[in-house]
C-alpha cells in the first residue's frame, strides 16, 4: 500500500476551503455534489426507480448474479448525499461483487428530522422483502451517516418482526450521536475531513432537541442481538474512528459475528478514493468478497459468488 497516495490524498482534503460562517443546508448539499460526486462504472447500467414510497437508483453490473439483491444508504450526516454522489462507490462495490443495487434517496434533515431517515430505510427494506425478494438474497451497507442508517433500519426491521437480510458492510459508520467516543476529540488533528464542531452541526440538524442516545439514532447505545454478519471498515485518521471501534465491539457482545478492520493513516469512507488509493480497491474488494460469501452461504446449493477485479 502506497504511503505516498495516503499523504497525498491527505493534503488534498485539507486544502479543501473551509467558510467562517457555516453553509445552509442547500449549500452544503451543492457543495459536497460538486466534491465528491463519481459516476458510476461504465459496466454499470443505472435506472431511476421508487422503493418503499422513495426515489432510488439501480445500479446493475452487465454482470450481475440472477440472484442477491443490495441495499445501499449513502452518508452525508443525514443532511446531504444522495444516490447520485454515492453512484460511483455503490456502483463499484455492485460491480466487484457482482449484484444488482439499490441506492434508497431517503429524506434528508433539517426538513425531515429523526426518524424519518430511519422510516424510509425500514419502508425501503420492507417493500423489497414484499416483492418477493427472499432475505437471505439481500445484504446491506452504507457510509457514515447511512451506516449508523443501516444499522438502525435493520434494528426496526428486527422490531417489526421482518426477517434480516444475509450480511452487511459498513464505511466510517457514524453510531454515536452524542459524540461520546474519545476519537471526536483525540483525532481532531489526524482528521483532515471534520472537527467536532462539524459533527455536532450535523446531529444538532437531524435530531435537534431529541434523544440522542435513541438507538436509532446512536446505535452503539442498541441491543444488536440478531443482526447479521457485520463488516465494519474505518479509517485510523478520523473522529469517528472510536463510532466503528464501540459500534463492533457492542455487535460482538450481542452475539453478531462481527469483523472490524483499521486502515492506518485512512481518512473518513477512504473508499470513495477507489482507482486512485490502493487501500480503497482492496477495502471494497474485501467488502464484496463478505456480502457475496454470506449470499452463498445463506442459500445451500448457491453458486459461490466471486467479486469482480
């Protein structure tokens, strides 16, 4: 793995200019589509469609597997991100691990405050079951924000007496609201994305004066017990680092298989840099590799599924 990518990628993010005088949410949300938008693959067909009373966009490799299904929740601290700047990493993950994707446009806070995140992601999943789609066909995963998401959709599922899907990976998951983890503070200066003040604007906007320690909305606070297989990547250079260390170390005291992996020196979803970081290609090799051999595993018979290079 390449020193000299990591250090360049670093300066790169922290040259990035940062107003006095914070953005309004449609600031934001134009600014960071204008960032950190990648298109998806060109081996990668992408339609619009609607899951679960929401827009979504499919995204389908030309070599897509007849069977498994994945369900993506982009990141952008519930308050920006869409499918459309998620196309690029949702559509190279499909890609290598062959399966169709479903990226969900859920609402977004301030407008759409706690939970309504969390009852789209749930609407999403329940109306992709209700299709027919069998469960253990389905993984899941998401960044930042829709990995703390992710975690807390399958949390309502588990409450609303649905089946969880076959696995599910998470980037950087953002799973402690009340910003307790030692990392928001101690990685401030390894951070060259967020401060503490910027996640806190974040949680300020999407839960307001509301409990922050919910489950749904901090799930290293929630009983995990009965999730699926659970991957959790994280760089070692970013606040959240601590929110993927408890959010795995509370799924292993539930009973869930769980794998953590740190990426020394990696910044915040250091997976959106695929093509240009080696340790982005390998992350996402890895993550297709987990959701594929969990689709196999969970369908005897099921063709062993290779992810795609």
């Amino acid at each position: 793995m390449s020193r000299q990518q990591r250090d360049a990628l670093d300066a790169i993010l922290r040259s990035a200019p940062r107003s006095k005088v914070r953005p309004t949410p449609e600031e934001q949300r134009s600014g960071f589509a204008a960032a950190v938008t990648r298109p998806a693959p060109e081996s990668v067909v992408t339609r619009r469609a609607v899951l679960g009373g929401r827009p979504t966009l499919e995204l389908e490799p030309a070599d897509a597997s007849a069977r498994g299904r994945l369900l993506y929740l982009h990141g952008g601290g519930y308050v920006i991100g869409s499918p459309d700047t998620h196309a690029g990493l949702v559509g190279e993950l499909a890609r290598r691990a062959g399966l169709r994707a479903t990226s969900v446009d859920y609402r977004l806070a301030p407008e759409h405050p706690f939970p309504a995140a969390v009852d789209d992601g749930l609407a999403a999943y329940r109306e992709l079951l209700a299709s027919g789609t069998d469960p253990r066909d389905v993984v899941m995963a998401g960044d930042s924000a829709g990995g703390g998401l992710s975690i807390a959709t399958l949390l309502a599922a588990r409450e609303a007496g649905l089946p969880q899907p076959a696995a599910m990976v998470v980037f950087s998951p953002w799973a402690d609201l009340t910003l307790a983890g030692g990392s928001i503070r101690s990685k401030e200066n390894a951070d060259p994305i967020f401060t503490e003040a910027d996640v806190r604007a974040y949680a300020d906007l999407y839960v307001g004066a509301g409990d922050r320690a919910h489950p749904r909305a901090s799930p290293v606070f929630a009983d995990l017990t009965g999730l699926p297989p659970l991957l959790v990547q994280v760089g070692a250079n970013e606040v959240l680092l601590d929110d993927a260390v408890r959010l795995a170390g509370r799924a292993a005291a539930d009973g869930v298989e769980v794998t953590l992996e740190v990426g020394p020196g990696l910044p915040h979803v250091f997976q959106h840099h695929y093509g240009r970081l080696d340790e982005a290609d390998a992350a996402l090799d890895r993550a297709a590799r987990f959701l594929t051999g969990h689709l196999s595993a969970g369908r005897p018979g099921a063709d062993h599924l290779e992810p795609v290079h």
